[in-house]
C-alpha cells in the first residue's frame, strides 16, 4: 500500500513539472522544460572564491565577512 501512495505521489509531481529530487541545491538551476540540472556560473565563482579563502587557512568567520562585503 505504501509503494503505490508513493508511486501516486511520484507521478502526480511528474504531471505537475516538480522535480522529484527536492530543490536544486546552491550552484544549480533546473531547466524548465527537461529538469536536468544546469550550473549557475556566477553562483559557482562564488562558491570556488570561498573554497579558495577556506584553503587557505582564513578563519570561518573572516571568510562570511569577506563574503558579505562582497555581496
């Protein structure tokens, strides 16, 4: 019985256009029309810049007010 609610469930977010993964996460947006996943380079650089602070030893908080500075 289970399975066929979540079967149900599944197909009713198909029919609807919902991605059944959740929402993309941060870096990601889903194509409209085929719900692959596609980066969102401006939102990568972002994420490569705070890695790059991170490696390179900069405290957790200087690297959040470095990157709230920036916007």
């Amino acid at each position: 019985m289970t399975a066929s609610r979540i079967a149900g469930a599944r197909a009713a977010m198909m029919r609807q256009g919902k991605r059944l993964a959740g929402p993309p996460p941060f870096v990601y947006s889903a194509d409209a029309r085929t719900r692959q996943l596609k980066q969102v380079l401006a939102e990568a650089n972002q994420v490569r810049a705070i890695f790059k602070m991170a490696a390179t030893g900069m405290r957790p908080s200087a690297v959040a007010e470095t990157t709230d500075a920036r916007g």
